[in-house]
C-alpha cells in the first residue's frame, strides 16, 4: 500500500488513539504501520533497530525506540510516547543526547498519531529544540504527505529534506505569527496599518478602534477566501451551467435544487483525497440532487461512484459496486475512511472500462 493509502487507512485509527493505553499499542497500532509504509522492513534489525541502546556521557544503557539505518548508516532516531501524550509538554531529551553521538541527522518524536521532525538547522550536530515539520495523521493536506513521503526509503536525501527543512520551519514560525496577530494585533502592526489608511495621529483611542477593526477584517477575509476555494472547487467538479441542468432534468432532477451542504463537500473532499491514489482528483466530481449528492467519475451520471444521504439526524453513504448500490450507516462523514478500498474498487474499475461496475 502506498504511503498515503495507509494515511487514509491509519487516520480512523488515530482517531481512536485514546483506546491504546500503552506505549507499546501506539507503537504497534500507529508507529511501526508508518514505517512499514515509507518502506522499511520492521522486521529486518539491520533496517529498523528497536530499543537502540548506546551510552551518552554519564547516561548509561538509554535507549531510543527506533533507530533506521540506510546503506549501514544510521538516519533516523525515532523516539515513541503513549497515544495519548501531549507532545507539546515534552522536550525529547533522549533524542536530543543521542542526536549529537550517533550521526543521525534527523530526529523524530511521535505519539503515533502526531510526528515531530527535528534536525539541527540552529547550530550542527546539535538537535534542534523545535520541530521543523509536524505531521498528524488526524489533521494534514496533501502538501503534508508530499513531506512526510521524504522521509521514505525510496526517496530518502539529506541534502533534499534538510534543502525544505529551512523554509518549512520558517514558514511553520510566520504562520504562527500571523494567527496571533489575527487574534490580537500588535501595536507595530496597528501602527504599520494605521499608518496607511487614517488621515490624522493615531491616538491611543485610534489605536484602539484600529485593532478591533483589524480583528474583524482578518475574519471577513478568511470567510471570503474559504468561500472562494470552495465556489472554486465546485466550479472544477461541475460542467457548466446549462449542461448541469441539462443532465438533471434528464434524472427527473429540479434544477433548481440547493448547493452542496457543508458535510457534503467535506464528504467530497474526502472521497477526492482517497480516489487521488489511482485517478487525478479533479475525475471525481459532485453533483448535488434533491435526495441525495451523487458522486460521480468524470462528471456522467452513468458513472456514479457514491451517493450521500446526509440529510436528517440518520447519515448514509451508498458506494456502487458490480451489482448495485450498497448503502452503509456513518456517524460521521469521516468513517468515509472505513470505506475506502471498496471506493477504490469501484474508481478503479472505471478506470479499466472492461470491469465496469454497472
């Protein structure tokens, strides 16, 4: 399976995290599935070392979880906590002594279901104190997994990671900066602001009314642009609109049925992000109905791929297979998840024309 199908696969999982009660079931639940996947034997104690042991000054017998070597060499230390540990609260200490001992230049701190990446960008051959890169397996984009993929036995380079390390790590400190100015503006920036849009000095009182405007014009520009990704998400799914009504009154459909809701589009979203490991996402398309939003492969009604029953207090989802439709029960639309090889199946099987599933 590839990387980002045991993602997709893994995320229900993680999800769950509270349930493993222990190191070791994070370890065997979440961590050792992510380096099966980036392509390492696990099994293979001359790829993946458990409980690498090696003495670091006056520390005697510690151990790392997980050292990975490549070509003998040792390239990552991997250093594992229970589920449900708040990585924020540790300071990887034990990554951190045996980063500088052992070659290693890159040091991970997972608790299976968050992955903290260090290097030493700061001073050489001296761990870093934050993480240039963070995944979660809860909560990524497709960008994330092009990062996390790096660290894969096939595509491993020091040169290339430590080449985006820099620019990731600076981008994850300007992000951060950015959201605590939305949330609360500084005065350099009320000054800067202010400064371009009021005539007049700016009193203590302007000062004031300026940063409470800000806050809400940060608000009003995020809505705008969350708006305009999803008009223009739809846009790309959709043919135009006489060809859209065309095809619904063909269905019997009304056309002027409402938009996609909101668990409906991210329901899309996530049909997109499983069905992008055999086809170009922008083949699976929504199409909105009175009683059901249909998905459908290259936009034709007579290549549905699911239909959602999201409406009401009861959710459903109904994947086509070679026979019919085959409904499910959700609680929420991120048990899509759970279905996700029987999605695939059904892409797949439009993909190869001679095994078509209607």
């Amino acid at each position: 399976m590839t990387l980002t199908g045991e993602v997709l696969r893994l995320r229900p999982r993680a999800e769950k995290a509270n349930e493993l009660l222990t190191e070791e079931a994070t370890k065997n639940a979440l961590v050792m599935p992510v380096i099966r996947a980036w392509g390492y034997d696990v099994f293979d104690p001359e790829v993946v070392v458990p409980e690498f042991t090696s003495d670091v000054g006056i520390k005697k017998g510690e151990k790392v979880d997980y050292a990975i070597k490549l070509n003998g060499k040792i390239e990552m230390l991997i250093e594992c906590k229970p589920a449900r540990t708040d990585l924020s609260k540790e300071h990887a200490s034990q990554l951190y002594r045996y980063f500088s001992v052992t070659g290693s230049r890159f040091g991970i701190l997972t608790n299976g279901v968050e992955w903290r990446f260090f290097t030493d960008l700061d001073a050489s051959n001296k761990m870093d104190a934050k993480p240039f890169f963070i995944f979660s397996l809860i909560d990524h984009n497709e960008s994330d997994v092009g990062e996390l993929e790096k660290f894969s036995a096939s595509r491993f380079s020091v040169a290339g990671i430590l080449g985006a390390a820099s620019d990731l790590k600076l981008r994850s400190l300007i992000i951060d900066e950015v959201r605590r100015e939305m949330a609360s503006p500084s005065d350099e920036l009320v000054r800067l602001i202010g400064r371009r849009v009021h005539e007049g000095n700016l009193t203590a009182e302007t000062r004031i009314r300026l940063s409470s405007l800000l806050v809400a014009s940060f608000q009003e520009v995020t809505r705008d642009q969350a708006n305009q990704r999803l008009k223009s998400a739809i846009d790309r799914a959709a043919p135009t609109e006489v060809l859209a009504v065309a095809s619904q009154l063909s269905l019997g459909e009304t056309p002027d049925k409402p938009s996609p809701t909101e668990d409906e589009l991210e329901a899309f979203r996530i049909i997109r992000a499983i069905g992008r490991q055999v086809v170009v996402p922008s083949r699976i398309t929504v199409r909105d109905a009175a009683s059901y939003c249909a998905i459908l492969f290259d936009d034709n009604n007579r290549r549905p791929i699911m239909r959602l029953y999201l409406h009401g207090s009861k959710k459903r989802i109904g994947i086509f297979s070679t026979k019919a439709e085959i409904r499910h029960d959700i609680n929420d639309v991120s048990d899509i998840y759970v279905h996700a090889e029987a999605i695939l199946v059904t892409i797949r099987a439009y993909v190869s024309p001679s095994n078509q599933p209607i």
